[in-house]
C-alpha cells in the first residue's frame, strides 16, 4: 500500500520508510480510519490531507486528525491518525428542521453538495414530514433517510461519491481464503428483548415492542424510549432499529487472512465451524487492513442477519 500527504501549503509528500499502518472500514461508522506510523528523514510539515492506494487504486482520501512527531535512540519517528473525507459531514451540523415530502436527493443538496460531494442515491422518497433534531450531522441527516426508506446505509467513496450499500448477491466461502485465526462470539449482553415507547408527552410508555427471537433465548432486558418528537412513520421504524442493531452484537464471527483479500462490507459470506464443518452464514461488517512486522494481514468482523421476530402491542 502507498500513501501521499499533503500539507497545509498544497505541497506533496510521500513517505517510504512505512513501519505500520492500519486502514479500518465499518458498516456502522461513517468514516474509515487510517493509523500509520513511518519514519521521515526530518520533521514533517502540518499534514492536512492523506490518500491510499492499493496498486494503482485509490481506496482512502481523507483528513489528519493527529500527527506526532517522536524523537527517540533511532532517530524520527511519526504517527498520523486520519478520517476518510466523510468527516466532513459528521463534523458539521445539519440545520434542525422539518422536511415536508423530501427525497434523498434533495438531502444531499441540501446538506452535502456544498461541501464537494456529489450524489448516486436510488430515488428514494417520503410521502410524510422527516424531523431534523438539533446535533444531527449531515451524514445522519442522508443516512438516517436512506436507510429508513431503503433499508440500507450509505457510504462515500474515495472519489467524494454518496452512495448505498448494497449486499452482496451470492455468498463467498471463507474457506476460500488464507486464515490464520478464526472465533466465533456470542455476546448476550448488548440484546435488547423489550422496548417500551411514549408515543406522545401526555401518554405513558405503552407503546411496545418485543423479540420473541430474544426472550425465546431468556434475554430479558428492557430499554424506555419516547419517540414523541418524531414524525408518525419514524417511531416505528426507530424503536424497531434499535432492537435489530441489538441483535447484530449477537452471534458474531472474527476472522484473521493473511494478505490482502477482495472482500467489501455487507458481503454474505460463509463460515464453518467445529468438526461438524455445518456453514452460517454472516455479512462482513468490518474490515481491517493492517501491515507491521509480521507483514500484512487482513481482518474481518462478521455478523448474522437475526429477524429478531419483533411484535408491537398497546399495552392495556
């Protein structure tokens, strides 16, 4: 992997001494992060901008977050972390207000075209009013939208393009590639079973929502929410969320491949485990690219799609 600085002045540097660096990208996150340690023959300029390429591919365009200079027995040292160009929405605020009958399009003309970034969106649209509360970044403002209408969160590209994650077509086998280390997770303590949700300031939290997926596995734990301040059509959505985002820190896997590997987010892949070899199939919801003295590595955090078997009632 290459890199290219460039710093408060417009000029360019390239550093070849790399000792390590870690790329990471997430489905939950709106910004990759890039970690790199190299060691320059002087103390660097302010490093504003960074870009990584794999070959000849550009796969991270980005802002220095952090850069530290170290002096040490050998000689310079430097540490950068850098965020993808995303940062630019998550670090501004959207303007709070109420958008009657938006599309996404229109969102990120409103709240990302300023800003250099231009649009593949699918036409996705509301036929209701969409609630901007105040704190919400940019980036949220599109991707709560899109994700809420479409199902899918967005992303941006090297390339300063906004666009859908789209799952992968047909599953790829993890026994395909290198592995040098393999876990399976489960991890009971982040599953929501119960929501309890006030629909309006005058009414109680009456509003229900259950997994039966999670009781069923004698999960019992209740979280209150009120969702009076959203829209009709967003309350439902959003407590349903929440219980489904619960259940994706359920049965998890973490794989560790040696090299570089073709794998991209929302992949299905799947995955043996034990003598028995009987495949699950999960999406890869991580992935980590890193280099250091034991050379590279590629690591990959898998999840499972859990329906949750969600049902909402009125109390009595």
């Amino acid at each position: 992997m290459k890199f290219e600085f460039t710093d408060i002045n417009g000029g360019i540097f390239k550093p070849e001494n790399i000792v390590s660096y870690e790329l990471s990208r997430e489905a939950g996150a709106a910004c990759d992060g890039l970690r790199l340690n190299f060691i320059p023959d002087d103390f660097p300029p302010e490093l504003c901008g960074v870009k990584a390429y794999l070959g000849e591919k550009l796969i991270f365009n980005g802002f220095c977050d952090k850069q530290k200079t170290t002096v040490c027995e050998t000689g310079l040292q430097c540490f950068v972390y850098a965020r993808s160009s995303a940062a630019l929405l998550v670090d501004n605020e959207a303007v709070p207000c109420e958008y009657n009958c938006p599309s996404a399009r229109q969102l990120w003309y409103s709240n990302a075209r300023e800003l250099g970034f231009s649009c593949e969106l699918p036409e996705l649209y509301s036929e209701n009013s969409y609630l901007i509360s105040k704190g919400t970044s940019r980036f949220g403002v599109i991707n709560d939208f899109v994700k809420a209408t479409g199902g899918m969160p967005i992303y941006i590209t090297p390339d300063n393009v906004i666009k859908v994650f789209e799952k992968g077509e047909k599953a790829k086998s993890l026994r395909d590639f290198n592995i040098i280390s393999l876990s399976r997770i489960i991890n009971r303590s982040e599953v929501i079973s119960d929501m309890d949700c006030k629909i309006s300031a005058s009414d109680s939290y009456s509003y229900r929502f259950k997994s039966d997926y999670a009781s069923g596995r004698g999960i019992v734990r209740k979280r209150l929410y009120n969702l009076s301040a959203l829209p009709m059509w967003q309350r439902e959505i959003t407590a349903r969320e929440k219980i489904k985002k619960s259940l994706e820190e359920y049965i998890c896997a973490e794989a560790v491949i040696a090299g570089e590997c073709d794998l991209e987010l929302f992949d299905r892949i799947e995955v043996s485990f034990g003598k028995k070899g009987e495949s699950e199939e999960f999406f890869i919801s991580e992935i980590i690219r890193s280099k250091s003295g034991s050379g590279e590595k590629t690591a990959v955090v898998m999840k499972r799609n859990i329906d949750g078997e969600i049902v909402n009632y009125v109390a009595q």
